[in-house]
C-alpha cells in the first residue's frame, strides 16, 4: 500500500508563479543569443536540442506577456532562432544542420552542426516548428523585425517535406540519417506524435494524405485501468507534449467520437490514474503517495542494483518510465506533474505543495529539480533522496509553457488563431467546439 500522508495546501498563485517565473531562466541562460540555440542539459559540454529550441520560441512570448522578459529582447532572440535554421545547411552531408525541411535531434551550441550521429528527427522537428509557428503567430507588430520572423516562420514550415518521412509507408518514421537512410521505426501507437501529424496534415506544400492518419489511429489501444477507461500510454509526457500548443477541449477525431472522449479528457484519466498508482504502490518504493506522483521520461540514479531493506532494487539511468505497467524504479519527476496541471488541478497543486515543502527548488537556479527517488537515500535524511543533477530543456518547457495555459489559456488561444494547425486538426478529422 501507498506511504500516507496528510494532504497539505495546495501551492499558492504566488508560489505556482515564482515557478513558473524561474523555470523561464532555463531559456534565458542555457541558450546562445547569437544563433537562437538551447542546450539541451544545464551542463557545460551540453549539446542543443532542436526540441529545447521550439520550447524557447514558444516560451518568449510568455516571457513577454509575464514580464520575464521585454518583447525586443524576445523579438532578437527569435530573430536570431530562425535567421539560423533558415540559412543552415540543408543537403545530405552528415556535419550539416538538417535535410528536406528537418532537423538533425542535437547540434553543436556554436556551429549548429550535428553531433553524435544522431537522426534527423521527425518528432524534435516537429516541436521545433510548433515553436516556430508560435513565434509567426504572436510577433505581428508592423516593424521590420517582426514582419521577418513572420516570414521566416512561413519559409520555414513550408520548407518540411512531411510526405517524404513516411518512406513509402502510411504511417510516419521516427527519422532518418545519411549513412544509413530511415530508421526502422514508426510512429505508431498513441504516443507523442499528436503534434508530428497534426502539423504533417497541415502543410500547403508537402502535407501527409489523411489515410497517413487513420492508419496511426489503428494502433491505438483503449484500456480500462483503476476504474478508468482512456486511450492508454505509460509516460506521463505522451499525454502532454502535444497540449503544450494544441486545445483538445471538445474537439475529437473518429477514434474520440467513437470512444465519447476528448483529448484533453484523455490526460485528465491519465493523470488520476497515475495518482491512484502512487497510492496503491505496488512495488512499494518510498515517497509514493497521493501527493507524491509523476512517472515519466526522465533521468534516473543510473544503472546498479542494491538491496534495500531487504529488497533487491533495480535502478536505471535515463528512461521512459511509466505507469502502472513500468518501467518504475521509484523515480518521480516533478516537471511531469506540473505539465498536468490544466488536466486535473485539484490533484497537481497539492503535489507541486509537496515537491516544494521537501525542498527541490532550495538553491536551485532553476526551480524544481528535473527527477528524484527517494528509495535510494545514500543514508541521507533528506526525503528526496537521490536527486538529478541536471535541468533539460524538454522538461523546463512543459513546466513554463502549462503553467500558463492553466492560468489564462494564453498560448491555446493564440493556436487556435494559426490556420497551419486549423488545417491539420480539420485534415485530421477532428471538429467540435472552438474549432
């Protein structure tokens, strides 16, 4: 059974926006102003992740309208963003930036050129262009600076040649690298992906047919978990990414019309369900309970096992973790739980409540810190126990950008406005409410 606990407080406005306002330095300081780039970890020898970048974009305009930052410095640094994805190398060679509209996963801070032989990857550009189409959406001033970046945002969504990641095939690969071509694996299951089709069907210029969508839909499993019936998957940030742009509120497609569900109410089931894990505690890790959740991708103490209390525990390293089917080895992540907030605040404020009075943001720059798991408590006193080191980009994001749909809606509405993401939901199939 789950560790109970009284349930304190919720986390006060004043708290939720010292969070935010912290979370938002990530993108202030863990970036280059010259080319727009963010690394992708808070550590010196971080490359950048084209996914952190697309957060950065989306997140300046918050910045502007909560006063983080003035809108001229936004206006540069996104100026800067996309003058260096428009004008970086796009052909096959393997140092290069990017090929057919797409990006390579990580590049190097200064040069922006491929590091590590990673994929260029449909996903990470597809939230690098989420961001980017925000950035279009919000700079609409009538000033040179900003009728470029309007520009630029256009060129640049034009550019991505969606249909040709498919290879051949109905559904989307993962990516694609030039001494070996595509990767063997699609986008298939309900996953992150939402966001990837969404803006491939809403192309004017190399747009997914719409078969390419139904064909992802087929993979889709429903499950009834905890008494909850929802469109499943383990990790909490699949039922997130996609949110950070897109309103879900009474809009569905043929798989939501069928199942009488929407999206957003989809993360909503999610959420509950991994609350009631924590409690239930199967594999009895310390710290679960009923304002202690948050199963995701994240960081982990690293590869050992170790007895404790006479329990042979496995321990990972960076992982999609998830819930209630694992991975679990008693690692939680606070970002996770901040990114459902818009879902179900009645259970996420006494959570983050929680995460603030065990002291995961003291002397940290940045607010909470990225993942802790108590069970490994290295004979500290502290209930956190084992804490990660490291910020990333794509956790800090969610935490900034969620925050602020749940307190105005500001970046849902400002979407809806962008007939790119209009189109694609429509080309999609999806119709109801706002839309």
């Amino acid at each position: 059974m789950g560790q109970s606990t009284t349930i304190k407080p919720p986390l006060s406005d004043d708290l939720l926006a010292a969070l935010q306002r912290k979370t938002f330095d990530y993108f202030l300081y863990e970036a280059n102003p010259a080319n727009g780039l963010v690394a992708d970890r808070s550590r010196n020898d971080s490359p950048a992740s084209i996914a952190a970048v697309g957060l950065a974009l989306t997140a300046y305009p918050v910045g502007v309208a909560r006063g983080f930052m003035t809108r001229d410095d936004a206006c540069a640094r996104t100026l800067a963003t996309l003058r260096f994805f428009w004008n970086s190398n796009q052909d096959t060679d393997p140092q290069g930036t990017g090929y057919k509209g797409f990006y390579y996963h990580f590049l190097d801070m200064e040069t922006g050129r491929r590091v590590w032989q990673c994929e260029l990857s449909t996903i990470d550009t597809a939230l690098l262009m989420a961001g980017i189409l925000t950035a279009g959406a919000y700079f609409r001033e009538d000033n040179e600076d900003e009728e470029e970046i309007r520009k630029l945002s256009e060129e640049l969504y034009r550019r991505v040649d969606w249909d040709w990641a498919r290879n051949g095939g109905a559904t989307l690969t993962h990516g694609w690298k030039p001494e070996s071509g595509f990767i063997d694996f699609r986008w298939e299951g309900y996953d992150e992906a939402l966001i990837l089709y969404v803006l491939g069907l809403g192309s004017p210029t190399h747009p997914l047919p719409p078969e390419s969508y139904a064909a992802w839909l087929s993979t889709y499993r429903w499950r009834k978990i905890h008494g909850r019936e929802f469109l499943y998957a383990g990790p909490l940030f699949i039922h997130q990414l996609s949110h950070l742009w897109l309103d879900f509120r009474g809009i569905k497609d043929a798989f939501m019309r069928e199942h009488g569900s929407d999206y957003f109410e989809n993360s909503r089931q999610a959420t509950f369900v991994q609350r009631e894990y924590a409690i239930r505690n199967p594999l009895e890790f310390a710290g679960y309970h009923e304002s202690s959740w948050g199963i995701t991708a994240s960081d982990g103490p690293g590869h050992e096992t170790v007895l404790i209390s006479g329990v042979e525990r496995k321990f990972y390293g960076y992982l999609a973790r998830g819930a209630p089917y694992g991975p679990d080895d008693g690692t939680l992540s606070p970002w996770a739980t901040v990114a459902s907030l818009p879902f179900a605040p009645e259970i996420v404020l006494p959570a983050l409540r929680h995460f603030h009075d065990i002291e995961l943001n003291l002397d940290n720059p940045y607010g909470f810190k990225a993942s802790f798991n108590p069970t490994l408590a290295d004979g500290g006193s502290h209930p956190a126990g084992w804490v990660a080191p490291d910020h990333l980009g794509l956790n800090q994001g969610p935490i900034v950008l969620m925050i602020e749909n749940y307190r105005s809606d500001f970046l849902w509405r400002l979407m809806r406005n962008c007939p790119h993401i209009t189109r694609g939901l429509r080309r999609a199939g999806f119709a109801g409410r706002w839309l």
